[in-house]
C-alpha cells in the first residue's frame, strides 16, 4: 500500500558549501569596464563572461567614471579637425604648455599603428605639422 503523505525533501546548505567571496583588484575592474565600454556590447553580455553580477559592474562603471577606481581617469574626447592640406615644415620651436599633475592626456592613433601621447593643453595647430612626419608620408 502507498503512503501518500507530504513529505518534503530538505536540503541542509553550509558555509563550506558557498563559494568565498572574490575580491578583484583595481586593474582587473578597470580591464573589466573599459571592456564594457567597447562598442555595442552591453553591460550584462561583459558581467557575464567575467562572472560578476549586472549590478556590480555596474557600479564598477560608476565608480571609474567619476574617477573613484584606481589612478586612472575616465576618457575624455575632444574634437580634432585637419586642413586639407597640412604643411609639412615643422616650427622652429612649439611652445608646449607645462604638464601638470592634473592635466588630461590625449591619445591619438595614427595610420601607421603609431600612437601619440600629448598633454590636453598642446594646441591642435602645432600637432598639425607632426602629423606626416610621424606616419612616415
């Protein structure tokens, strides 16, 4: 004969069976969320393929844009417009303003593969002449 009482199955959960907590380091969050950023990728797609949840990438993103995580900061963009034809004589001296602590700096990437680093206060005019030189035309 069946019993045919309601026994529910428990099921007893320890600390030993939990998995410990991860603690990331700056650098890896910074790979993280800058990755996040890249193109149409949304933010779930990134925190899965990492193993974080939604919510703490985002406030990761958070926390690198308001320049809270590590050193670095946020990207910034401003915008850069050639002539047609830019000149090929280099100034005799370009005054470069001084570099200081807080100044942002600009990251250009050249056809060539090269990348030139300079500070956000250089006029775009005296980049102009240093352009051609530096992608080899």
């Amino acid at each position: 004969m069946a019993d045919h009482t309601f026994r529910p199955e428990i099921e007893v959960l320890s600390a030993a069976d939990v998995p410990y907590r991860r603690h990331w380091s700056d650098a890896d969050k910074i790979r993280i969320v800058k990755e996040s950023f890249l193109g149409h990728r949304q933010v779930t797609a990134t925190a899965r393929r990492h193993g974080v949840s939604h919510s703490l990438l985002t406030i990761w993103r958070r926390q690198y844009r308001s320049g809270e995580l590590g050193d670095e900061t946020s990207p910034t963009f401003i915008p850069l417009t050639l002539p047609p034809k830019a000149s090929t004589l280099m100034p005799a001296a370009a005054p470069v303003a001084p570099h200081t602590p807080r100044d942002a700096r600009l990251e250009n990437v050249l056809r060539n593969g090269r990348r030139l680093l300079v500070p956000s206060s250089v006029d775009p005019e005296e980049l102009v002449p240093l352009i051609p030189v530096l992608e080899g035309r």
